[in-house]
C-alpha cells in the first residue's frame, strides 16, 4: 500500500503540468487587449502527461487531451464540443488511445456522440459469470493475452421537434486479433466456442442500432443539474459482415443535482444503468464492468457475463476562492470527488449471481470553464484491490 501511495504521489506531481494552468499564469503577464484576444479563440486544447504507472498496464507514457470549440461561433443555442483523448504508451510494449467525442451542431438539433478506440497491448480474460471470474487469479499462464484492436462506434441523434429528446441510428464495429493466449485460457469453453485455439483468435462484428435519449443537463460534459436518460439497442448480423448473431441493449439513467447551501460548484450526481445482450454473444462483446466510467477499482473485463447493472452515487466538489488574486483563480480549479455504487453480474436481468460493490475518491483540475482534468483512486473490496485512472470529463 506504501509503494502504491507512493506511485500516485509521483504521478499527480508529474500530470499536474497543465497546459490550461501555465497558460493562466502567462495571462498575469499580458494587457487586457491581449487577454480579450485570447478568450476570442474558439478552439482550446489542454494536455496534461507524462510518465507513470498503472496496475492494468505497468510503467507507462501517457496522458490526456480535451478539444474543445463551437462548431458554429456564431450559434448561442449549442454548448461548446468536447474531444477528449486519452493515450498511453506501454514500456512492456503496445500503445492504448480512446476518443469520447460529444459534438453539437445547428442550434442543437444535431449531435454526434461515440466512442473510438485502437490498442495493442496485453490484456487479460477471466473467464464469464461472477464466481469463475471472482476465483480466477491473474497471470501469464491465467488470464494473459496479447491483443490488437479497434472500435469505431458513432451515435447521430436528432431533436424531436422542441422537445428534450433525441433519436438516431448508431453503428458499432469492433475488431479484436487475439495471440498468445494464456494455457488456462485455451481452456475456456466460452473462448472455445468462440473458435478461440492455442494459436489466438480473431472476431470482428458490425452492428446497426437507435438510441433514443431525453437530455435537460444545463451542460453536457459537466452538468451541475438535469435528466440525462438513454435507452439503445444494437443488432449485430451477419448479413452486416458480422462473425456473431446477437442483440446488445442499453438501459441509463443519470440526474444532476446543485447544492447552493454548500456553495457553488457542489453537486451530487448518480447513474443507474444496465446492459443486457442476446443470442450467440462472443465472450469478446459481453456486457462488462471497470471501465474509468463506471465502477472504477476494477479491472476491465474482469467480471462480464450477458448482463451488467450498477448505480453510481457521486459527490462533486469544487475550490472557491476569490478570483481577484493569481492565487485564487489558481487553487480555485482544484476540486474532489467521491463515490460508493454497486454492480451486479448474471446471464440476464433477473439472474443475478454476484453484487459489486464499490468506492473511491479523485482529484479534480479544471484544464478549461466546466472542463476537468480527473485522477480517480477506485476500490474493488471483493479481491481488495485498489486501481488509479486517469480522464478527462467526468465519469458520467
């Protein structure tokens, strides 16, 4: 536990170089016209990076990006896109890199939302259900794996008339190139159903789907107050070029809540959500839990089966202090957050065979307005494991 609190001390030295932050200090050293220019800009960018270490991945270069602009500066109607990237470069080898882009266009009538990503590295599979994966320990000859793959995943959602509702098709293609599997591995009988053998693997699916979602957060990326609610479903077939036939459905719900009496920028945020997939569902795509989006302190993968549930409750808490000296407007993008959630594990809804449980705390560093940079320290109390992330944009 020293080493590791070590590590994080390290790392949050090192990724606090912060392009948004050197920026604010060379602001104390330009005139007022200067400064006006400058807040004229519609793109802005922050980068924050640098060496560190992760229990997933090990000792690593790595880092985030957030771009953020209006993709019409003349349009009021439309909150400013954000594009943050996240990217890393293994020292044992292989490179991981995630876009999350939420793009808004035309008064807000339009958005394109998604997920896109492209990695080569080791990774790991314990297996499917709660109790095979909750006993399987990790390692070279257990779980190990080397893979090289891709997702390409853009949602387009249109306004329904006036109201807060969208609706739009979606297209989800992944690629997954396994080698070197794990002896233990080989012998999986989902990973052999897969057509999985001692050599590796290969799985490529396409899916076309909708999502409809219902939206009143005062702002997307980092909203204080408001309903997001999303419902999709994906249809994954072979006459789309897919290897698997089967149906992946999502259920979220998200809600936003300011708390005034404790001071601005003080919010509970909380998530309920659940993915449940059908038919011959190849182990690769099976719903999953550990992402830095939902319960964080596991390992990604590590618990999957047909479906996935968890709540998140969330408290946000942001720095205060008077912006009229260099000090204040610099300890004032400095905040916090903690959560406690649970997940939940089984072949389908109604058939949960293990719970979840969940907490952690993290640092924020607001790199642009409502924009933060987060460091999250999350806890997996059922192997008592404990795992640090690094993101921009909130978790949810």
């Amino acid at each position: 536990m020293i080493r590791f609190l070590k590590i994080v001390i390290l790392i949050v030295i090192i990724f606090t170089f912060n392009i948004s932050l050197a920026q604010d200090l060379a602001d104390n050293q330009v005139d007022s016209v200067e400064q006006e220019s400058k807040k004229d800009k519609n793109l802005k960018f922050s980068i924050l990076g640098g060496p560190g270490y992760t229990p997933d991945f090990g000792a690593l270069i790595g880092g985030s990006a957030l771009f953020t602009f209006k993709t019409d500066p003349t349009d009021s109607l439309i909150n400013r896109s954000n594009v943050p990237v996240g990217f890393a470069w293994l020292f044992n080898g292989g490179f991981n890199a995630i876009v999350r882009p939420q793009l808004f266009f035309n008064e807000d009538k339009f958005r394109i939302f998604g997920q896109f990503y492209i990695k080569d590295n080791q990774e790991n599979y314990y297996g499917v259900g709660f109790e095979t994966n909750k006993e399987r320990p990790r390692g070279e000859a257990t779980t190990q794996y080397a893979a090289t793959a891709y997702q390409f995943n853009p949602i387009f959602l249109f306004r329904l008339g006036a109201s807060d509702f969208f609706l739009g098709p979606q297209v989800d293609i992944t690629s997954t190139r396994i080698r070197d599997p794990a002896e233990l591995m080989v012998e999986d009988p989902y990973y052999i159903a897969a057509g999985g053998t001692a050599e590796g693997d290969r799985i490529f699916n396409s899916g076309l789907g909708f999502q409809l979602s219902y939206d009143t957060r005062d702002f997307p990326a980092n909203a204080y107050s408001g309903v997001y609610f999303i419902a999709s479903a994906v249809f994954y077939e072979k006459f789309f070029g897919s290897d698997y036939s089967f149906q992946s459905y999502q259920l979220e719900y998200r809600q936003y809540k300011a708390l005034p009496f404790l001071g601005e920028r003080r919010n509970l945020a909380w998530t309920v959500s659940s993915n449940t997939s059908t038919g011959n569902v190849p182990w690769t795509d099976m719903s999953k839990v550990g992402s830095p989006f939902d319960l964080r302190g596991y390992y990604l993968g590590q618990f999957r089966d047909k479906t996935t549930s968890y709540a998140i409750l969330e408290y946000r808490h942001m720095l205060n202090f008077d912006h009229k000296t260099w000090a204040g407007r610099f300890f004032s993008k400095f905040g916090f957050a903690a959560w406690c959630g649970v997940g939940a594990v089984g072949p389908n809804p109604f058939d949960v065979e293990g719970w979840l449980p969940n907490y952690g705390a993290g640092l924020r560093i607001e790199v642009q307005p409502r924009m933060n940079f987060r460091m999250d320290i999350g806890k997996d109390p059922i192997n008592n494991q404990t795992l640090l992330y690094f993101n921009m944009t909130e978790a949810f």
